[in-house]
C-alpha cells in the first residue's frame, strides 16, 4: 500500500480580500494560505468564514485602543508608522499576525472535530496543542499592539 497523500492546489478565488471596518485592513485570502502553509485541503469558504471569525475577534479585543488612536486623529492602523518594517507599520504587521493565527487557530479546532478516524486520533494530541500556540501567538500580537507584557499566568 502506497502512503502518498495529495495535497490539493489552492483555490483561484483566494484572491479575494475579507473587508474589514475602515481602520484595519481588508485580509487577503492568499496571504493567509500562504503565512499559515494551508493547501487547498481548507476550501475558500471554510477560510473566509475562519477569516471574518478572526477579524472579529481581534477588533473586538482592540476596540478601546482603536476609539483611543481615532480620537487622536488617526484614521488607519498604517498610519501609525513609527517604525516601518518592509514598508508596513509595525502595528499593521502585528494585526495582521493576530488576525492570521487566529483564523489558522479556528481551523484546527474544526480539524479536531471533523476526522475522528484511528489514524487521526494519534493526531489530536499535537493539534490541541498547536491551537494553542496559535491562540497563544494571536494574544502575543494583540499585547503587544496594546502596549501590554506576555505574562502567563496559570493557577496551581
């Protein structure tokens, strides 16, 4: 028995862009596939919707600081450009990081539900943990878009 697994291509749609409010940017799906290493096996609509998810989540977690940046006259997360890198705004890369890890975050979840055959059983365990990862690189991003440490605290 042969162990070769194909890989399906991405979708030509995913250049297609998920809109956001006009502070933060609009996400490009291919960006996403691309940071995130998700092949085709994760269909375009699967993406958008994880992608909208993440977008709401992390606008919803940088709502005050967004009021607080507005209020003094800034219009759009790359404005803040304090620090540039490749031409971004430290912040627009931060977001986009937050944004990214969440919907790859969301993803896995549904992976875990979704295969609940033998083989994919051994594999839950390295899954539950890279959703955290994932979880845990988002909030990092958001943190430090706030101005705000990485502590961890758990309770014995």
């Amino acid at each position: 028995m042969n162990d070769f697994t194909a890989i399906a291509s991405a979708n030509e749609a995913d250049n297609l862009e998920i809109s956001n409010i006009s502070f933060f940017p609009a996400i490009n799906i291919s960006d996403v596939r691309k940071t995130q290493r998700l092949d085709g096996t994760v269909t375009t609509e699967r993406l958008k919707t994880a992608i909208a998810s993440a977008i709401i989540a992390v606008n919803d977690d940088l709502y005050d600081w967004r009021l607080t940046k507005q209020a003094a006259g800034i219009t759009s997360i790359n404005d803040l450009n304090d620090e540039q890198i490749n031409g971004e705004s430290k912040y627009l890369i931060l977001y986009k990081h937050a944004v990214y890890s969440w919907a790859n975050a969301l993803l896995n979840e549904q992976y875990i539900n979704f295969d609940a055959t033998a083989k994919a059983k051994g594999d839950i365990e390295p899954n539950i943990e890279s959703v955290g990862n994932l979880y845990r690189n988002a909030r990092y991003a958001i943190r430090d878009i706030l101005g705000k440490s990485r502590s961890t605290m758990e309770l014995i």
